[in-house]
C-alpha cells in the first residue's frame, strides 16, 4: 500500500523566523510549556481546534513586529493541489 502524498504543510516555524518571534515568548504568550511550541514547530500540522488556531493567531500578531502585515491562517498553511505543485514549490524542504 503506498503511502498518501502530504499536500498540506504546517509554517509555523518560517512565519516565527520571518517574524523573529522567539519560541519562549510565544510559549509565554499562549500559557504553554516551550515543549509544546516546539512541537507545533514541527512541519506536521498538529492537531489544533478553532479556538487553538484563534489563539495561536492572536498570540504571534501581538508579538510580530508591528511595521509587518498581520499574520493570517493562509501564512500558517500551505496546500498543494498535485505532488508536482508541492515538489516544485520545494515545501517538503520547509
């Protein structure tokens, strides 16, 4: 049996560094353990609700540097239609 092709893929991490929001002060920010930031860190998306994901939003546009765009839910995701679009946007790389 061979396996599905990811076509979604979790950015947390590249919109933390593009943003230079330190994984402690999320953490801080959110009432988390650094553990668990770095495990959202991760490429994998992890297993958020609504409610997390509003949180999560709300927690890096507060610490963003404020002369950027606000951080949105199409910066935190990126889906691919075919394994071509994902290999050629290089996001199994990210």
């Amino acid at each position: 049996m061979s396996e599905k092709p990811i076509l979604i893929t979790w950015k947390l991490k590249q919109v933390m560094t593009r943003h230079k929001i330190a994984a402690k002060d999320l953490a801080d920010k959110l009432g988390l353990s650094r553990n668990s930031v770095s495990h959202w860190r991760k490429p994998d998306m992890p297993k958020l609700n609504g409610e997390d994901l509003n949180n999560l939003l709300l927690a890096l546009n507060s610490l963003r540097r404020k002369e950027r765009k606000p951080i949105q839910l199409s910066d935190l995701l990126v889906f691919s239609y075919t394994l071509d679009e994902a290999e050629e946007a290089q996001i199994r790389d990210l």
